[in-house]
C-alpha cells in the first residue's frame, strides 16, 4: 500500500510552488476565506527568491496554455501591477447589515505619520457591532466620539442608528483630514466650518458626492491633554460618549479620564451623559490601571454585553470589552 503511494506520489508531476500557491489562494477566494488566511507569507517568500516576475509570468502561462482568447484587460491588469509603486493608503469597506458599505481610506501601516488613528481597529469594529444592535442608545441623541480615527464607528452609527446630532474627535491633523474625507466620501453632509476653541477646519471636497439623511456633523479637533470645559461647552452637549481602543497607553489614560471628568458637568441640562468605552485587552495591566484609576475619582464602572452577531472581519481572538462608565 505504502510502496504504491510512492509510486503514484513519483509518477504525479509536481507542481511549481507558484502554481500551488496560486491554486490555494483561489480556493481560499472562492471559499470565502479572509484575506490574512490566504497564503501571504508563501507568495511573499516566492517573490523574494524570483528575479523577475515569474509567478505573474506562469498565471499568463496557464491562461495561454488552456488555449484561451488572449485576454487584453488581463494583460494591462498585470502590466499596471508590475509597474505600480508602492502604496501608503488604501480604500477598505465594511458591509452593513442593511446591505450598504462604509469605504474608508485608511493607511496601509498599522501606525504611520506618528498616529494610530489612520486605520480601524478591532475595537472599533466591535463598538460598531453594539451600537446597530444597540441603536436604542442613540436615536435621537446627541453622541460625542473620543478618538475617533477613520470614523468607522461613528458613520455606521451615523448611517444606521438614527442619532439626532454626531461629534467626531480626533486630535492629530492628518488623522482629522482622512477623517473629514471619509465622512464625506460616503455621502454625511459635514458642512464647512472654521478652526477655534477645538472645532476642526473642513477641508472642501472637490468632488460633489451623493448624500444622504443623516445627523448633523461635526468633527472637533480634541486633545484630552488640552481640552478645557469652555471648549467642550461649544460642542452639542452630548447624550452619549464614546470611544474604542483609546485604553493602550497608562500615560494616556490619565488625561483621557480628566476628559470624562469635564464631560461629566459640562451637560445644560446638568445630567451626565452616558458613556460607553471600547477596550482591546492587550495588556492586563493597563487595562486593570484604567479600572483603578477610574476607582479612584469615583467613576463606577460595569462590563456590558458583547454584541451576539459579528458583522464584520477582525480577529474573533482579540480580547475586547465594553464599559459603561458611570461619571
Ligand atoms: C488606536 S486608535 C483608535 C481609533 C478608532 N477609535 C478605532 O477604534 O479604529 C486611538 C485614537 O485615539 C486618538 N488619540 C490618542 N491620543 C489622543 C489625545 N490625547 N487626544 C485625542 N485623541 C487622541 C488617536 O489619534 C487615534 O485616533
């Protein structure tokens, strides 16, 4: 038995690794497979041993071999990939449960430009989740983001939760440029306004594009660092506070605390808002140092419910949890 497989393993052609390569990453399309699941660290270890573009070279190979019609938008697709140069930004969607998409330009590196905030993280992602099966907690209420970054979060609740008015903040220039850009590329009216006491410069979009009902807009430039209450009084007075993934830096939990605190006079109506914290766990103990250091000024907290359905592609494995603070 064993010496037949050998035989049959000996006598079967053996595929070029470019070709098995290719061949998962069709299967792993075709089925549906995330794009970290394809083989990536294979494809790149091939390109790094060819000299020149031998796997573009045998996907031309296979197609001619198969006696198909030489394919001209084939051709110029491979073409443009070989003479394209390196990227730094690309455009990235998110499909909602109502079937539209959220696209977003985001950075192609986790960090670039000195910021964290020109990609979407999984505990914005996750925040997203709860907030279209929460959307009770944001019809018709006035909601204010904390480091906001792409906007990820804050247009699917702007796109799908009903909120009377939605303050995006972020507090690094790039990070509020991409995001004024991505709110306007998928059709919320942000209207232009001027920079002073925290309110960000819109930039003006060349390119009319189609929009649609929403809340009122605004993107503020808030650092938790500087922030005083005469700034925050001339925003909306919020309802609603949130944020994801701003809990990864002990230095930075301090003033984002200081932030809460303001937050929590600055109502006309005296009453607090509600706020709501998205936190990736990384490391336990800065995640316990926030909890501690909330203890200690005398915001309670508690864990909510994880939203049941996942809607959209991130790591299943990331630990993430959603506080309620109670400031
Ligand atoms: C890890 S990113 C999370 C971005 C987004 N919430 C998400 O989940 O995709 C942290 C965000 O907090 C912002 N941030 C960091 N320090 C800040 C500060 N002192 N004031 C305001 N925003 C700050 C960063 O610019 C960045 O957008």
């Amino acid at each position: 038995m064993e010496e037949q497989q050998q035989e049959r393993a000996a006598c079967e052609p053996r595929e070029a690794p470019e070709e098995s390569v290719a061949l998962r990453f069709q299967r792993g399309f075709l089925a549906g497979k995330r794009l970290r699941d394809l083989p990536w660290e294979d494809l790149e270890q091939i390109l790094k041993n060819s000299e020149d573009s031998s796997p573009l070279l045998t996907v031309l190979q296979k197609h001619e071999s198969m006696g198909a019609e030489p394919l001209e938008q084939l051709y110029e697709a491979i073409g443009d990939v070989l003479n394209t140069e390196e990227t730094t930004q690309c455009y990235k969607s998110y499909l909602l449960p109502s079937g539209d998409a959220i696209t977003l330009c985001e950075s192609v590196a986790i960090i670039s430009r000195g910021t964290t905030g020109l990609v979407t993280w999984d505990a914005g992602l996750f925040l997203a989740e709860w907030a279209l099966e929460n959307s009770a907690v944001f019809c018709n209420r006035s909601v204010l983001e904390l480091g906001s970054g792409t906007g990820l979060t804050g247009i699917a609740i702007s796109k799908a939760c009903c909120p009377r008015t939605y303050t995006f903040s972020d507090h690094h220039e790039c990070v509020l440029q991409q995001l004024s850009e991505n709110i306007r590329l998928n059709g919320l009216f942000l209207p232009p306004g001027t920079r002073g006491h925290g309110v960000a410069k819109q930039e003006t979009c060349e390119a009319e594009l189609p929009r649609i009902q929403g809340p009122e807009i605004t993107v503020a430039e808030l650092d938790w660092n500087l922030v005083t209450k005469e700034w925050l009084a001339e925003l909306q007075s919020p309802d609603v506070v949130i944020a994801a993934d701003v809990v990864y830096d002990p230095e930075l939990t301090q003033s984002l605390i200081g932030i809460l605190q303001k937050l929590s006079s600055c109502n006309s109506d005296g009453e607090a808002p509600e706020v709501y914290i998205a936190c990736t766990i990384r490391n336990p103990d800065t995640y316990c140092q926030f909890q501690t250091e909330l203890g200690k000024v005398g915001i309670r907290w508690q864990v909510v419910p994880s939203p049941q359905k996942n809607l959209f592609s991130y790591d299943q494995h990331a630990n993430i949890t959603i506080l309620r603070l109670h400031v």
